[in-house]
C-alpha cells in the first residue's frame, strides 16, 4: 500500500539554488527525494503515485513574511475561518508558510490576533502553514502611517511585548518599529535577545539612526521604499541606509505599483544576496476585483488590483500573491529564476531559522513543493508532500 503522503513528479524543471536540472522529485513520508536524472530510485513496492510534470518547473513553497489577508479575509478578523480563507487562497499561489500580520489597532485587537493564531496553529492546518505573527505597528511615526490607523499609533510599551511574549511564547517571529521613537532601543534589543526580528518601518528615520538601530539590533527593513524617508543625496535616509547596511535584510513589494523597476534593480544590486526577500503585504482584496473593501478600520478602494485609501490615496497594502512576484522579478530584473526563488522561499526560511527544514529542494527537507508550468502558473502546492489545491 502507497504510505501517506508518497508520490512522485517526473520530467520537471527542478529549480535548485543554483541551478535548473530536470529529473525527479520523490516524496517519501513528506520528505524529499531528489533524483537528477529520470531514473526511480523508490522501491517497485512502493507504488508511488507518479505524477507527469510537462516539463514545467518545481519550485520551493514560498514564505511570505508580510501579509493581512487574502480573499476577502484579513488576520484581524481574528478567527479560523478567515485563517482558512487567507491560508487557502495564498496556497493556490505557492506560498506554503506566512507570518499572519497584524495591524496598528487597539491593544485588545492585537491580543486577540495573538490568540486566535495560537489556537489555528494547535490545529491542523489545512492550507498554507502559519508561522507566527508579524507586528507591523503600533509602535510606528504618525508621520508615516501609510495605511496604518494613526488613532492607535502608541510609543513602544514594552510590558505589552513581555506580557504577549509570557503569554504565547515563541510566536511573534517579527516586530516592525520605527527606531527613532522613544524607548525604541531597548525594545530592538530585547526582540533581538529573543531571536524576534527587529525591523525598521513607518519611520521617520535618518540614515544615522537607522545605523544605530542596527547596533542594538536592527535586521530588517519592511516594504522597502514605502513608508520611510528617502534616499537624498546629503540626507540618505532610511532607504540608504537600507541600501548600504549588509545587516539590514530588505523587505520588497515587487507588484510595480509600491516600486518602480528601476528602483528594484537599483535594491538588487545593492543587498548581499540573501538579504533581500519578496513579500506581498497583501490584503483582504487580493483575489477579489474592483471594489471598497476595509485595512486596519480605514476604506480601501481597489482599481486595476491597485488598493489605495479612499482618504488620502495612500497605497493600502497589495493584491499580490507570491507567484506573481517571482514573475515580476523574472522580467523586470537580470535575476535568474533560481536566483529569483530564493529571494521568496530560501531567504525568508533562513530569517526564521527554518532553512534546515523547508526553503529549497533537497534530500531530507520537507516536501513544500510548488509545481508551475512553463509561464510560472501555478498547478499544484504540496506542503510536506500534502496537496493543498
């Protein structure tokens, strides 16, 4: 009898880190078996189900770091159906593990994330797997609120993070702040002791703050570009120092609306390699069409997958999906596609210390498995070799 979760793909494009062979993936008890060449190595009795790849590629699941919602659901809806709404919706795009991201609200809004994702992940998890959470806020400059509430911006509570720390340990994975508020350094510090990822957004920043930041701490940018001070050339801002900081590993919404190419191809120059990983921040529209939707309490209009709010005609999140991303990168920059996946799967499970596991197509990891054809559509998601669409 065929054990759970054992299957095989053949002749497909396998996207390594850095290279493309094709051959054949085994999945063996939701774990990987590599073959580089057509040949089966599983045992006849096996009887894995073998599955035709057209000569399309398989790429890693992607991890998105940064995102609300999808599909008419946004995390702060703080239940499981809206967790499954999100989860389903971005599996059928490739992504295989995401941080659920919270807005800048109420305390008791925040906390009720907190919980709500907690439960989900004592569960089994039908779709894409949750990893934690991301605070984006409420501890950013009203001077930068982009789509964030400004009524509940607040200055950086420390006992607020110790209390939710104490109470669902291990689960906030990523903390975005702006660095130049008051208290801001002993919070960077603390996150970092507690392996939380400190990251620079909604800030009015300068260059030299942003630098010091990094010292007590800092390693990442969130939505690089968007919603910090620019890069000029006396005063280079949070974006230069972004630019220039090996440490800072850099957030990017490649959907050609929150960032020009050549801004994008300027970002990928600039980082080391592995510091620059895709997001979508996308919110509750993505997947949806035109129409008014809701981000964090405030009205988003969407046109033309464009979501903007309806106060102010700032960027409100995306309706990006990964897959789309990874497009995006394929023609707008010099980027190979192995190079490209790396920056939407290896990368990101490298900053939540999960590469060991998951991020790249090799023996021993878990089968996290995205099967596109040859335009990059995707057919089929596997997370540790369980079809999710």
């Amino acid at each position: 009898m065929t054990r759970p979760y054992t299957w095989s793909i053949h002749n497909v494009h396998l996207v390594l880190e850095d290279e493309i062979v094709h051959g054949t993936v085994h999945c063996v008890d939701g774990l990987i078996q590599m073959n580089r060449t057509e040949a089966e190595a599983l045992p006849a009795s096996d009887s894995p189900m073998s599955i035709d790849g057209e000569r399309g590629y398989l790429l890693p699941g992607f991890i998105d770091m940064h995102v609300h919602g999808g599909y008419g659901s946004d995390f702060m809806d703080a239940n499981s159906d809206a967790y499954d709404a999100i989860s389903r919706f971005h599996a059928g795009h490739g992504t295989t593990g995401m941080l659920a991201t919270t807005m800048t609200a109420p305390h008791s809004d925040i906390e009720a994330v907190l919980s709500s994702v907690a439960s989900y992940q004592a569960r089994t998890m039908p779709y894409a797997q949750l990893l934690g959470v991301h605070l984006e806020g409420p501890f950013i400059s009203p001077s930068w609120p982009g789509a964030q509430n400004p009524d509940y911006i607040v200055s950086p509570q420390m006992n607020w993070l110790k209390q939710w720390e104490s109470q669902f340990p291990g689960l906030i994975r990523q903390l975005t702040l702006a660095p130049e508020s008051d208290a801001a350094d002993e919070m960077i510090a603390w996150l970092s002791a507690q392996g939380i990822i400190a990251a620079a957004g909604h800030t009015d920043a300068s260059y030299e703050q942003i630098i010091h930041a990094v010292s007590q701490g800092l390693t990442q940018a969130v939505h690089t570009y968007n919603a910090m001070t620019p890069l000029h050339h006396r005063k280079p801002g949070t974006v230069g120092a972004v630019l220039t900081e090996d440490a800072i590993c850099a957030e990017l919404i490649a959907d050609g609306h929150h960032v020009h190419p050549a801004a994008i191809r300027l970002l990928v120059r600039a980082k080391p390699a592995e510091q620059l990983v895709l997001i979508t921040d996308a919110m509750s529209a993505a997947g949806l069409g035109n129409g008014s939707y809701e981000l964090g309490g405030l009205g988003v209009d969407v046109q033309d997958g464009v979501a903007r709010l309806q106060e102010g005609g700032s960027l409100a999140g995306s309706t990006l999906t990964m897959i789309e991303a990874v497009r995006f990168m394929r023609k707008h920059t010099e980027l190979t596609l192995p190079e490209v996946t790396k920056l939407a799967s290896l990368n990101p499970a490298r900053r939540l210390g999960l590469d060991r596991h998951t991020g790249s197509i090799a023996d021993g990891k878990q089968a996290d498995l995205v099967w596109c054809d040859e335009q990059l559509n995707v057919r089929q998601t596997w997370i540790k070799g369980r079809s999710v669409i």
